[in-house]
C-alpha cells in the first residue's frame, strides 16, 4: 500500500478539480530518467537546477576522480534524486500556493483518490446545469432606428433571418 500527501489549491473549484496527489517515498521515473521526468513534471526550476549540477559535478568528477569516480558520482545524483524527487514536487506545489491538507493510502494513485474522496467532508461546488426548456437562440431586441418588424413566416414564429438564402415571405402564383 502506498501512501500520498493530498495538496489543495486554495480558490479552486470544490469539486476536486485543484486537488493534487504526491506519492511518498522513492520515484523509479526520477532515478531512470532524471531530467526527462523533470521536465514531463513541469519542474523547472528543479530542472535547470538539475543540469547545473550534473554538468558541474560530471566536470570536476572526470577531472580530479577519472571516468569511474565520475560514474559513482553520476549514479550518486540520480539516486539523490530519486529519493527527493516527490519531494521537489511538493515543494514545487507550495510554490504555486497549494496546501497540504490530508493523507491517503491505496495500492494506487486511482484507489488513494476515491478513499480520500470518499471521506472528504466538503460539500461539492458544482455549478447547476441550465434546463433544457432554455431557448438555444436568444432573441436580440431590434435597433431603435429599425423599422417595425415583418409578420413571422417560418413555423417557429421568429421574424430573424437565419441561413444563407432567406425567403421574403411566401412567393405569389404557388
């Protein structure tokens, strides 16, 4: 069972849509993939951070600990990310002014979602949905200086022109 922080975007809607899961412990994408996963996670900072490290360390690495003390050093900051790098996450979200405000278990991201739903006291701020019986068309007042308008030719009663080819009213002789 993994365990997530829950992160709250203060000012979003209260149907869930600012909420924000972190998984706690070791990320495998960060070790693996490093600045591809910083990148895909939107962590900028974090990520030029990154490649200011890794080109700095790999440089002096290489020059004063030869090419296998450059390696140790490469892993040692992969795995160094790894550990953190739910952590910079959090720390990213804080940033953009998210609040920490509760923990959830689950076997996965999806199941740690609908427990913490499933006990979230907060009532739902969802705007209601529009009847249907509202006129898909609403009708535009007429221009003061327009002339009165015309009797209504169509069989729903509206006196407006719609369409590329309207009819003047119903021709003479048919």
């Amino acid at each position: 069972m993994r365990i997530y922080t829950v992160h709250e975007l203060p000012g979003a809607p209260l149907d869930g849509a600012g909420i924000v899961l972190v998984k706690e412990g070791f990320s495998f994408p960060a070790f693996l993939l490093s600045w591809v996963w910083l990148l895909f996670s939107r962590l900028w900072i974090a990520l030029g951070l990154w490649i200011g490290l890794t080109a700095v360390t790999s440089f002096l690495a290489e020059r004063y600990l030869g090419l296998e003390g450059a390696m140790l050093c490469s892993l040692a900051l992969q795995l160094l990310l790894g550990f953190e790098g739910n952590d910079i996450r959090r720390w990213t979200l804080a940033r953009k002014g998210y609040r920490e405000i509760g923990i959830a278990a689950g076997a996965s991201l999806e199941e740690a979602e609908r427990r913490f739903f499933e006990r979230w006291d907060r009532a739902l701020d969802v705007a209601p949905v529009a009847p249907l019986s509202a006129p898909v068309w609403p009708q535009r007042p007429a221009p003061a200086h327009a002339p009165a308008p015309r009797p209504a030719h169509s069989p729903a009663g509206s006196s407006e022109i719609f369409g590329l080819f309207p009819q003047a009213g119903p021709k003479k002789g048919s």
